[in-house]
C-alpha cells in the first residue's frame, strides 16, 4: 500500500473564503482538516484545529460567509483552536472531493490549508497511487508530488499531533542535536535554525513534547495490571 503526499494550489477566487482568510491575515499558519462527514446532499460536517489567534477575527469571517451554515469554536491555551462547522463547500472543493473518491483513494487526515494559499493532503492506496492522485485532481487545481512512499500510519500520526511551527521546532532539534546523548545542541542552537528568540524555540519544543506525550498516553494507556504484570 502506497501514499503520496500533494501540494495544491488554486486561484484566491475559487479558494473556500475561509482559507483565503488565513492567506489574507497575519497570525493564522494554517487551518487542520481533521474530520468530516457530509450531511444532506451539499453541507458538510468538519472539525478543524485552526493554528491562529486571536479567534475573534476568525468567528467575524465565519460570520460574514455564505458557505457556513452553523459553527462553534472552543479555545485552547496555547493560542490555537478548534472549530466545528457546518459547511457547503466551495465548487472546486467539492470537484476535488468527489474525483479523489471517485479515483479509490483515502485521504489521510490531516489535510492543511495553510497561509501560503496550499493545500497539502495525504493519500493512500494500492500501486499506481500517484499516477491516479495527479489525473483525479480538476482542472485550474496545480499539483505539486512532495513524497511518495509506502505507508505507515504511525508516522502520520505523530506529525498531524504538531503545528507547523511545533514540527518545524522539533525537526531543527533534532537536527542540531538537541535529543541526542549526550545533548550536543541547545534551545539557542534550534533558536537560529528556526530565525527566532531562544524563548520562543523552548515554547515550541514544550509544547510539541507535551501534545506528543499526552496523545501517546491517551492513545496506548490502558489497565495498570496489563502494564506491571
């Protein structure tokens, strides 16, 4: 079983008007597709984990849009949130949706819509994945193949617990040699690598550590007995 990773990008007046709110807006890195379902014949039912702040500005924008039919936002204390939202899709999106569908493939959540205007996704499927991922996707969308390999769901799972900005944190730690043993790097080390203040790098890798944990804690505990025989 193969995936492969895409790069989309399609014109700001076909975009969905809510990603064309994280291009237009500072502060917003990208929005999380994490789950969907559809209901009826043209609103969806999404969950995503937006990377922005404040959400003030994002619930105006929600508002404002004819493409939202109900939503609610809940908060979370480092400057991300979640929302929930019903939604019709934009008619490139829906295009997109239903010829992926139509092609076999499985969309590995998360998708990000991100403020460079792209929109990365993950597809799995038997061999040939690539070839039908590129021909599946509507005109006027551009493709970019990022990577292409066999799939490992742990993988993924790891990298969609992280921001952007957390995964870029932890990938220059590694990097320079900060998990090593003996540590060789330093937060200031990551600090350069990622062009910010030391403080900063140190919040991104506590954070990242700390959503890694607690997903691997949550996902694999189980009865105290079955753990300490």
């Amino acid at each position: 079983m193969k995936y492969v990773r895409l790069s989309l990008s399609m014109a700001p007046e076909v975009r969905h008007p809510m990603h064309q709110f994280v291009v237009d807006h500072e502060g917003y890195d990208a929005s999380y597709l994490l789950r969907g379902n559809e209901v009826g014949d043209d609103v969806q039912t999404l969950l995503f984990h937006v990377d922005g702040h404040p959400p003030d500005p994002y619930r105006a924008a929600l508002d404002a849009t004819d493409h939202v039919v109900e939503y609610a936002i809940s908060t979370c204390p480092d400057e991300t949130f979640y929302l929930y939202v019903r939604d019709r899709p934009s008619d490139t999106g829906g295009e997109l949706v239903e010829a992926l569908t139509t092609a076999g493939l499985v969309v590995v959540s998360p998708i990000a819509y991100r403020s460079d205007g792209t929109m990365d996704l993950t597809l799995v499927g038997p061999g040939g994945t690539v070839q039908r991922a590129v021909e599946a996707v509507p005109d006027g969308v551009g493709v970019d193949v990022r990577e292409v390999g066999e799939y490992d769901s742990s993988r993924f799972e790891s990298a969609a617990a992280l921001t952007d900005r957390q995964f870029a944190a932890v990938t220059a730690a590694v990097g320079c040699g900060y998990y090593d043993d003996p540590r060789a790097g330093t937060t200031a080390d990551v600090a350069d690598r990622l062009d910010c203040a030391p403080g900063t790098a140190a919040e991104h890798l506590r954070k990242a550590e700390a959503r890694v944990m607690t997903r691997l804690v949550d996902e694999d505990a189980g009865p105290a007995s079955a753990r300490n025989p």
